[in-house]
C-alpha cells in the first residue's frame, strides 16, 4: 500500500479540514530542536504570531501553533536564524564546490579540446610525413633507374669511343700503310718501275712489251667483261647499265 500523503498545514500548523482531510494528520510534536524538518514527519509548529506580538491569544492551549514567551521567541528566532544562517552557508559551500567543479569540467573540456585539435595535427602531420616517405622512396626509385640508365650509357659510350679509337687508330695505321705504299710506288717509278693501277703488281717501264702485260693484267682482273658482247669496264654498275637494254629486250 502507498504511503499517505503527509498535511503540511496540520505539520507546521493548522489545518481548516480537521479530520475531514484527504491527507494524513500526525499529531506528536518533535521535541528535537535541530530536528531536519524536511526529512521529519512529526509537528513542527511555527510561532503564534498573534501570541508574539500581543502576548496573549483567543485560542489559548488549543492554538495549533506554539505559544512561548517573547524572550523565548527571540531565542527561538535566533535559532531559527542560526539555522537558516547555517543552511545558507552549506548551500553557499555546495554552490562554491558546484562552481569550483563546473570550473573544472570547463577547463577539462577546453583542455580535452586542445587535446583533441592536437591529436587532429598530429594525425595530419604523420599523414604528411607517410606521404613524404612514399615520395622520397619514388624518388630514390627514380635515382636508382636513372644511375642504371646513366651507367648503361657511359658503358655504351665507352664502348663506342673504345670502338672509335680502333677504327681510328685502324684507320690512321692503314692511311700509314697507303702512304708507305705511295711513296714506295714513287720511289720504284722514279727508279723505273710501273705498277698495276688496282693493285700491288709491279711492271718494268719503257717497253712496249711490260705496257701490254699492264694492260692485260687489268683486263683480266681489275675490269668486268659484258657475256654478250666484248664490252669491258672497271666499274660493275656501268657494266649493269650495259646489260639493261638486253635484258629488257
């Protein structure tokens, strides 16, 4: 069953409804003077303000509220005070600690705050710095395919300047080599030797007879016979253009 809803009237003095009241009525007086009115459910009536300030009341000890004497009453009051006072002062202190701990909840959420903008850069930061990474590793990929590429060319360049310096030097031995055979072929005529004009035979000047086996010596190794006709020539494409018309024929 539900509790029964206490008179407040009837609790702190009188109630018009008596015993018709829809609400509980407790009836014993608290005799404790610093009972927790709130948290008490005993009477705990309040002063008789016709008895305070007049001294005397109709109801007499029948009044619902407490008759004492003015003396008492201002001890009464003062207690009364001293407790209000001292409820006062808790709830100054509740509000001061309720201020003090809003305090802290601010600064916390501002210092959580400050936490979390730096994680945020933090986070971008090391975001930055992967992207980094992976550029420096591209780039050192790069570095690598071009010192590959840089040595392969220096290799084939070497390669084609050793290859120059033989044909060159292949070159300067056989300009050498034709030089020595000029001037040997200028000495041998100014000694009175002929030579083939194609190659190195060597024939005897002034006769007739070493003039013909010159001329016979060439015509049988140094020039290309037409096999229709009688047709000779030292260059083979003229002997071509020769034949062209034969062929076509």
């Amino acid at each position: 069953m539900a509790t029964q809803v206490i008179c407040k009237f009837n609790q702190y003095g009188y109630c018009r409804y008596k015993e018709m009241c829809r609400k509980q009525h407790i009836n014993e007086k608290c005799e404790n003077s610093s009972c927790e009115r709130k948290a008490c459910s005993l009477r705990h009536p309040k002063l008789c303000k016709f008895f305070r300030e007049n001294g005397f009341c109709k109801f007499g000890e029948w009044c619902k509220f407490t008759h004492i004497e003015k003396e008492n009453a201002i001890d009464e009051h003062t207690k009364e005070n001293e407790i209000i006072l001292k409820k006062l002062a808790d709830i100054d202190k509740n509000l001061k600690e309720l201020q003090q701990h809003e305090k802290e909840i601010i600064e916390k959420r501002i210092f959580d705050e400050k936490i979390n903008k730096l994680e945020t850069i933090i986070a971008e930061k090391d975001e930055e710095i992967q992207k980094f990474v992976l550029r420096v590793k591209e780039m050192e990929v790069t570095i690598d395919t071009l010192e590959k590429r840089l040595s392969d060319e220096n290799t084939k360049l070497e390669e084609r300047l050793h290859a120059f310096e033989k044909k060159n030097e292949e070159s300067n031995v056989d300009k050498i080599k034709t030089m020595e055979k000029r001037i040997y072929v200028l000495e041998k005529r100014r000694l009175g030797s002929d030579f083939c004009d194609y190659c190195d035979q060597e024939f005897k000047a002034g006769s007739e007879k070493e003039r013909k086996e010159k001329e016979t010596h060439i015509r049988d190794y140094h020039t290309f016979e037409c096999n229709v006709c009688e047709f000779r020539n030292e260059n083979k494409e003229d002997l071509n253009i020769h034949l062209l018309p034969i062929c076509l024929t």
